[in-house]
C-alpha cells in the first residue's frame, strides 16, 4: 500500500523543468508506505511545524514543506536522500541521482538530522510492539491511555519535556529494563555528541594562564584544540551566498584620539573578505545610537537564512572586554555578540559567526611616533575573555591583543592585528587551512613584531566554541594586490 494509495502511472523521470523533479517527488511518494511517512514526519520535527506535520497525510505532503521553506530542490536535494538513507529506502535513492555511498560521505559535513532525533528513529526501530507495551506499563501515569507506535511514544516523552539531547536518564532506564541490546545505540549517540563539542578552558584556567606574557592562548594551546577538531567535520559553505560582513571603522572621535591608519584596515578588510565571497558592509564613526541600529538591522536580516557565515569587524579605542562608539561610550564586546545566538537571530543557528576586535584591552604604552595604541583609560582588572561570547556554541572572538595589553597601529599601514589577518586569509584559505589554523599563524606573525625600538610586543588572543572545522571555499578569481 502507497502513502497516497496511488497507481503506478507518474510522470517520466525524462520531463524537463520542476514538474520532472516533481514527478520524481511523486514516485518516491508511492513507494513510500504509512510507516515510512510517519518515520518522515517524526524526521522533520525540527524543520516543519507541528501544525504542518499534523496536517500532512502523504510524503508528498511533506516535500511541498520542504520545497516551500528552500529545504529541498532539484539543484540540492540531498536532505530529502538524507531522509531516505535514514528510513532504510535507499533504493529510492536514484530518482535523486544519489547513491548510498554518495550520501554516507556527505552527511559528516552536511546532515540536517540531529544526532538526537536519529537516536530516536533508530530506538524506535529496535522496541517491538511487547517492549513497547512494556515502557507504557512502566509509565502509565505519565503516559495518555491512547492507542501509540514505538515512534508517537518517544515523540511524546520528548514533547513533555521528559527527554531531550541532554537528558537520557528516562529513555536509559526504559531500555535497560526492557529492551537492554538498545544501550550500545544510546553509548554510541553520547560518543559522537561528545565528538562534536570542542571543550572550553575553565575560568580557572585563563586566569592562570593570563599570568603568563604569550596570554590565554599560545600557539601549542591552539594546537591542542585544534586536535579535538577532525572528527567534527567541517561546516556547510554551499548555501546561496557565503554571507554579510560587517566593519564598524571608527577614525574619529567626540572625545578621543583620532585612530590614523585605521581607513587602511577597514579597506584591507572590505577587500579580503569580498573576495571570500560576503556582502560587505562598512560603517564609518559609529556612534552609539547608530551601532545599535546596525547591530539590530543585522540581527534580523532576512538574508542570514540563505548566508553560510556571519562576519563583524570593530576598528576602534577600547579597554577591557569593551569597544569605544564615536560619541565616547564603551560596549562590552558581549552586548555585541549577544544578538546574534540562536535564540536572538534564529537565521544564525547552527552557522559560525566570527568577531573581530582591534582595539586595546588594557594598559596604554606612551609609543613612538610611528606606531600608536589603541588603548584608553587603563584598568589593572583583568576579566576572562570568554566572557564577552555567549555560551553556546559556534561562535568565534578574535581579539588583537590579550586582556591587560596594549594594540599597535602604524598610521599609515594599519594595525599589525588586521594586515596580518587579512595577509594570512589571502595566503592560507587557497591551501584549504580552517580559522583556527589561520589564527594561529596571525598570533605567530603579530608575536614576532615589535616597534623600532624592539621593546613594544603584541599578542592576540582567539576564543571560540566552534564544533566543527570552519574552511572558507577557494574563491574562484585570484585576489588582486
């Protein structure tokens, strides 16, 4: 029996155009049965709502979900093959022209699953219908005396709140003393979870390391990190566009000193980061009121849905954990970064959003004429610098200089932090190197300069709870100098 109890006449697979990719969705719909569709709906949680779920009675009900909100077409639809990899019917993989081996290599870098709703479809596979019967006798005063297959069960343990990726007390439990061969699957699930989080230095580490000159974070530190990275895989960067890159350049002040030789970072970065693929967007002497026009313009804008990345540049005076507006008043780097979480712009979720500070955090050196700090009013207190990013994951701050120091600037060449970055994006991204890799080679190559003199040092500082490797693809034009 069909999910739409259709007879065998579709479309030729050799029509042309969208109502050819349709008629394929329309054969792939009737080769689907009632089991199938609802392994489809429980699949697609994450994705479609409720209401739409509810509504759907056929697989080609859902696929009109998924062609309507950009999640399947004929140039990407790998979800969908994802879909039928999952569901054991990869036969039907061919109307997609995908195969199994095609789709198994892909899903590191690309699967739209979460490793906790697969969990549950292969849980459900597992618990026949007397295990089942024996969970609901376990629970039932918690569970609704209503007729319920191994999947609707774990759909409803998640929607009341009694499981989740985090919490497995209950399904662990249920599965010890029912169905015990299950325990290896839930094992298995907490090992690749665990795989996919880089781990963050405690506070207690920082501070101990802070007291070190090299800062935080040294070049082995970063190597060790690194590490825990290649079994995470590597982020999505084939949507529509790479994304936006905002740069706040701020040269002049109400009531600082002007900032000479900024112009020339903020350009370099315009420059590199186009050519990585990102609408730019630069914003001159930013004032307070302005950067929260900006900072909320970007929170919401529609195009981070199709964007693969999210950049912000800040060019100004600072001190520690803050950036200084035009107009004179300091922000903390966190009330920056905090509007781009998952909850605040649901567009971002999922996606790397990198920050980029120069300005000083701490103590201002009195340099000679060629080089000047971006320092003011000097603290002696020096804060974790994991403070100023929220805690949650894929999000990276890079800051020219570690908390308590100063940052240079030549007037006319630019900040020592910014041209090296934007030096080692143009040389390292063509030899296919993640972030963090070219961060380290920035932290290397800003540590070994120093003034005329040979007495100024720098060191910038990386924090991050990226979970997966971020390589920008190689543009296609050659980056003109």
């Amino acid at each position: 029996m069909t999910s739409q109890g259709q007879s065998s006449s579709f479309p030729s697979d050799d029509n042309n155009g969208q109502s050819s990719f349709r008629g394929k969705l329309l054969t792939i719909d009737s080769k689907l049965g009632n089991q199938d569709v609802e392994g489809l709906k429980f699949l697609c949680r994450d994705c479609i709502s409720h209401k739409n779920l509810e509504e759907s009675s056929s697989a080609s009900d859902i696929f009109d979900h998924l062609l309507a909100q950009e999640l399947l077409s004929e140039e990407d639809p790998f979800f969908l093959a994802e879909l039928l990899y999952i569901i054991k019917q990869k036969s039907l993989l061919r109307y997609l022209s995908q195969s199994k081996e095609q789709v198994e290599s892909l899903l590191p870098t690309r699967r739209r699953v979460s490793l906790f709703r697969n969990l549950l479809y292969e849980l459900s596979e597992g618990i026949g219908s007397e295990n089942l019967k024996d969970m609901i006798f376990l629970l039932r005063d918690s569970i609704p005396k209503i007729q319920m297959t191994s999947l609707s069960f774990l759909a409803y343990l998640e929607k009341q709140g009694l499981i989740d990726e985090d919490n497995l007390r209950l399904l662990e439990d249920l599965c010890r003393r029912v169905v015990p061969n299950l325990m290896r699957k839930i094992e298995n699930y907490k090992r690749e979870k665990a795989s996919q989080v880089v781990t963050r230095p405690t506070d207690q580490e920082l501070e101990s390391l802070h007291q070190r000159e090299e800062g935080p974070f040294s070049h082995s530190h970063i190597e060790q990190l690194l590490e825990a990275l290649p079994e995470a895989g590597v982020y999505r960067m084939d949507r529509k566009h790479r994304g936006h890159c905002v740069v706040v350049n701020n040269h002049k002040f109400t009531s600082l000193s002007d900032r000479r030789g900024t112009n020339t970072d903020a350009e370099d970065l315009r420059h590199v980061f186009e050519w990585l693929g990102f609408s730019v967007h630069v914003y001159h002497n930013v004032t307070k009121g302005h950067l929260d026009e900006v900072l909320q313009e970007y929170k919401c804008h529609p195009g981070h849905a199709d964007g693969d990345c999210f950049v912000f540049c800040v060019l100004t005076h600072g001190k520690f954990g803050a950036v200084y507006s035009s107009d004179g008043t300091l922000v903390p780097i966190q009330e920056i970064t905090s509007h781009f979480t998952a909850q605040q712009c649901p567009g971002l979720a999922h996606k790397p959003k990198l920050f980029f500070i120069q300005a000083c955090q701490g103590e201002e050196i009195q340099p000679p004429v060629f080089i000047e700090a971006d320092a003011v009013n000097p603290e002696r207190v020096s804060p974790s610098l994991q403070d100023s990013i929220p805690d949650e994951a894929d999000f990276l701050l890079g800051l020219a200089t570690v908390p308590g120091y100063v940052s240079f600037r030549h007037v006319e060449k630019g900040s020592w932090y910014i041209q090296s970055l934007c030096n080692h994006l143009k040389s390292l991204v063509p030899r296919h190197e993640d972030i963090l890799s070219i961060l380290t080679a920035v932290n290397n190559d800003v540590s070994q300069q120093a003034d005329r003199q040979g007495t100024k040092k720098q060191m910038p500082q990386p924090a991050f709870t990226l979970r997966r490797k971020l390589v920008f693809p190689v543009p296609q034009e050659k980056l003109e100098q």
